[in-house]
C-alpha cells in the first residue's frame, strides 16, 4: 500500500529521488504531486487528503494552526 504526498514544485526532485530510494529499501511507495506552493496548501485547506505534506514553514504553520495538518 503507497502513501500519496502533495508538495510545491520547488522541491519535487529530491522528493522524488528520496521516495525511490525509500521504496527500494521496502518503505511504503509515496507518490507525491507537485504543484504550486500557494496551490498545495490551497488544496490541503479545503480538506484534499494527504499522508504527507512538504511546503515552507510558514504554509505548514498556518495549514496546522487551522487543524488541517499536524507535525
């Protein structure tokens, strides 16, 4: 079973490259969708449903003070 993930486009190479580098040591697969930042925590506030969430911290901050994210 695979995680889905949503992140900007900033970072969607690393992410990438780690999530394939994690699936071949027998990690769950993560299969991240990379969008514009404002776009993903957009995404992430009106409820879309994720396993993880990579943006910058000040997005993650306000995502988490209204309960849509945890740390």
């Amino acid at each position: 079973m695979g995680l889905t993930g949503i992140s900007s486009m900033a970072t969607r190479h690393v992410l990438a490259d780690l999530a394939d580098l994690a699936a071949s040591d027998g990690l769950p697969l993560v299969e991240f969708t990379s969008v514009g930042g404002v776009d993903a925590a957009e995404r992430v506030a009106a409820g879309e449903s994720f396993d993880l969430v990579v943006l910058a911290a000040g997005a993650l901050a306000k995502l988490a003070a209204a309960g849509k994210t945890f740390n």
